[in-house]
C-alpha cells in the first residue's frame, strides 16, 4: 500500500480557471488606459500585472502537478494557495478600480 494521498484532481480546474483570469486581467489592464490616467489607476494597473503574473505561476504549478501525477501533490497545493492569492489580489484590485474611476 502507499502512504501518498491520492490526488484531488484540482489542478484540472486550476490550469484553465489561472488562464482565464490572467485574461481578465490583462482585459482589466487594456480598459483601464482609456480613461484619464492617475496615480490610483497606476496602482491599480501594477497590482493587477502582478495579479496577472501570480495566476501564471498558479497554471504553471497546476500543470506540473497534472504532469507529475500523484507525486505532484505538492505542487496542486502551492498552484491551490496562489490561485486563492491571485482571486483576493484581483478582488482588491476590483475595489481600488471602482474608487479609482471618477
């Protein structure tokens, strides 16, 4: 018998959800340089590129994991932890936008 946990099958949702949400925040980014540029929105723009570039290391685990199989526990617990990082640094970003806009 092993002693490994078996897998818990995250990293499948994980990879496509990271991707998807580095979109939105490069769409984020893209619409927030047609309006008047302040230094609020400026924030708002650095924090959501490195938003964008914690999802990208969250697929990027979560596809090591799918690819290691069972011994990439590990690394679908570190791309579980950032994805959660990455949903709260946009949901921050969300607020700091909303009174960044006039």
């Amino acid at each position: 018998m092993q002693d490994t946990p078996p897998a818990r099958g995250l990293s499948a949702h994980i990879l496509p959800t990271s991707a998807t949400m580095i979109g939105a925040c490069m769409t984020v980014l893209t619409i927030g340089h047609l309006g008047h540029t302040t230094s609020a929105r400026l924030a708002v723009d650095k924090l959501l590129a490195i938003d964008a570039l914690v999802f990208l290391a969250s697929a990027v685990l979560s596809f090591m994991s799918i690819r290691a199989g069972p011994p990439g526990v590990r690394h679908e617990r570190r791309a579980e932890l950032l994805f959660l990082f990455g949903l709260a640094g946009l949901a921050i970003g969300a607020v700091a936008l909303a009174f960044a806009i006039n």
